[in-house]
C-alpha cells in the first residue's frame, strides 16, 4: 500500500503546517505570558507606551536599589549601637568597681587589673565588622581602628612617664612624687596622648569622616561612628591611667588623685557615649522613614507598571487552552492527510 506523495498533497498539507507553526509560535507567547503576566513583547505590545513602561521600570529598580542601601544602613545602626550600648556597661563597670577599689587595701592591683581587661573589651568592641568592614574606622574601613595596647600605647605612656620624671612608674622612686606632680603628668604629658596627634599616631588608626547614606529625597544620614569620636579618647585615658598608676609605687596619696581624674574621666565617657547614641538614633530614625517613603512609593509604581505591561491571566489561560485544542486538531488533520491511500479511492 503506498502512501500518497504528490504535487497535490504537499499543497494540502502545507497551508496546515504553516498554521501549526503559527499556532506552535502563538501557544509558546500565550504560555510564557500566562506565566509571567506580563506581554511577552512589551514594546510592540505598548507601542508608543513603552517608553512610559521603561521610565516606570527604572524608578522601580532605583527604588529597589535604595532599599537594599537603607537595608544595610539599618543593619549598621543596629551594630554600631549595640557596640556603644557594650561600652556604656564597660563604663559603668569600671566606675563603679574604680570607686569601690579607691581606698580598699588591694585597690591597686584590682584597679590595675580591671583597666586591662577592660582597654582589651573596648578594642574589640570597637572592632566591630559588617561585610568585611571595621564599623568604628569611618572612611579608614578596611583597618582595624585601635592599636592593641602592648603595640605601642604602653609604651607611649611610661616613655613619657619616664622623660617627665626620670624614672619608670613601678621605680620605688615614684613613691616621692605627690598629688600635684601626677596631676601635672596627667594633664600635659600623659594628656596629650589622647588628643591630636598623639590619639591618631599612638591609639586610633581610624579616620574622623564616617560614611553618610544619600536618602532618596536627596538628604543624607549617618548612622556610623569613628574611634575618634570623643567618648573613646576619654575611655582610653581612664583605663590607661589605672593600667600604668596601679602598677605602679605611687603613694597613697598620689593614687587617689590619679584615680579621682579616672573617675571624672569616665563620667566624661559615658555623657559623651549618650550623646553618640543619640546621634545614631538620629540617623536611624531618617533611615526608617526613607524606608517607609519607599514601601509607600514601590506599590504605587508596582500597579502603574502591571497596568501597562500586565496581561489578563484568564485571559491568557484561555488563550493557552484554545491555542492548544487548535494545535491538537491540526495535529490530526495532518496525520489524517498523511496517511492518505490510493486504496482508499480505488
């Protein structure tokens, strides 16, 4: 039995397989637009619309851009307070062990001991990172912002100790220098350790400029901080103090008056810690509202762009359905066609 293979049945079947390939080329859109719900080809969907669906879509993606900004900008205000939160408590800690310790037997050692421990919890509280950032370095991020207190500072102090006095801190000596010679040390020589520049060539590696995010609206916010803001000098100079004093052989008297400057010290810290809280808090509240700003905005332009772009899904659904009965059909005639017989008209 053989199969018709003619000039006339080529020409039948050939109008069904440029349909079928048509409706092949038709389903394919149908379904890619049912399952995204959005024309396949916007621009000839769109026409001279289009370039009002492309405006749409790049306000969206600066919203969406903004939004990842505001993002990590949260996430560092969390960090960064929670970082000067730790601190407050060090502070806090220290004064209140410093004012026991004043005039108790071992007051000294105990003093000594927790000064240490606590320049080595600031240093790492300060090392705080985010995303391979030090948050406390401002500009200077990718450095660490305090020096380890055995790298340099220490030996800062007692050189300069040393060249007022002549002799180290634990020298028997030092148990002839009064109240008024310490006083004298702490404020000039020892004092100046903390201030620029002796805090940025013995101390902070960090830069003073911290990072500003631009909001949305154009203004900007900052909601990091630098070892080179007051409160770390100031809690740098307490715990140093007591460090080196505590070591060594002062009087009883001289003691005292070194540990009642620690004591105004620290206060100092901790006013100057509130004060930096409150300027994050100040930066994360305009944080917030860029974000609120942005959750108000993306729906609205959202709704703009599917009313442009977006396609019916029943509609497209029923499209996909019809497309596909039609193809099956046609599937069948051409079989039906191609298994055509000349028996079949003998």
């Amino acid at each position: 039995m053989g199969i018709v293979d003619s000039i006339p049945t080529r020409l039948l079947l050939q109008p069904l397989r440029l349909a079928t390939a048509e409706s092949q080329k038709r389903l394919a859109q149908a379904q890619a637009e049912s399952a995204s719900g959005r024309h396949e080809d916007v621009g000839l969907a769109l026409g001279a619309l289009t370039g009002a669906a492309i405006s749409l879509r790049v306000q969206l993606a600066g919203l969406d851009q903004s939004a990842a900004s505001l993002g990590l900008a949260s996430a560092r205000g969390e960090s960064v307070q929670a970082s000067l939160s730790s601190l407050n408590k060090l502070t806090e800690q220290f004064r209140s062990t410093l004012t026991g310790a004043r005039n108790s037997e071992n007051g000294r050692a105990l003093s000594a001991a927790l000064a240490r421990t606590s320049l080595d919890s600031m240093r790492d509280t300060l090392s705080v990172t985010q995303n391979g950032q030090y948050l406390f370095s401002g500009l200077a991020s990718n450095t660490p912002p305090l020096a380890d207190y055995d790298a340099g500072p220490r030996q800062a102090i007692a050189s300069a100790f040393q060249a007022q006095f002549g002799f180290a801190p634990d020298d028997p000596a030092a148990a002839s220098l009064s109240a008024t010679d310490i006083g004298g040390f702490l404020d000039g020589a020892f004092a100046a350790l903390f201030t620029s520049p002796g805090w940025t060539s013995t101390w902070s590696a960090a830069a003073d400029e911290t990072p500003k995010l631009r909001l949305p609206s154009g203004g900007a916010v900052d909601v990091s901080s630098s070892a080179n803001a007051p409160f770390a000098p100031l809690m740098a100079q307490a715990f140093s103090m007591m460090e080196v004093l505590g070591r060594g052989k002062l009087n009883a008297t001289a003691f005292i008056a070194a540990t009642d400057r620690a004591l105004v010290l620290i206060s100092q810290a901790q006013a100057r810690l509130g004060e930096e809280q409150s300027r994050i808090g100040i930066g994360q509240s305009g944080v917030k509202a860029a974000q609120a700003e942005i959750d108000g905005k993306k729906p609205r332009l959202t709704a703009a762009v599917n009313a442009l772009e977006g396609v019916d899904p029943y509609e497209a659904a029923t499209r996909v359905n019809v497309l596909m009965t039609q193809l099956e059909s046609s599937y069948a005639l051409t079989g039906r066609i191609s298994r055509m017989s000349l028996l079949s008209y003998i």
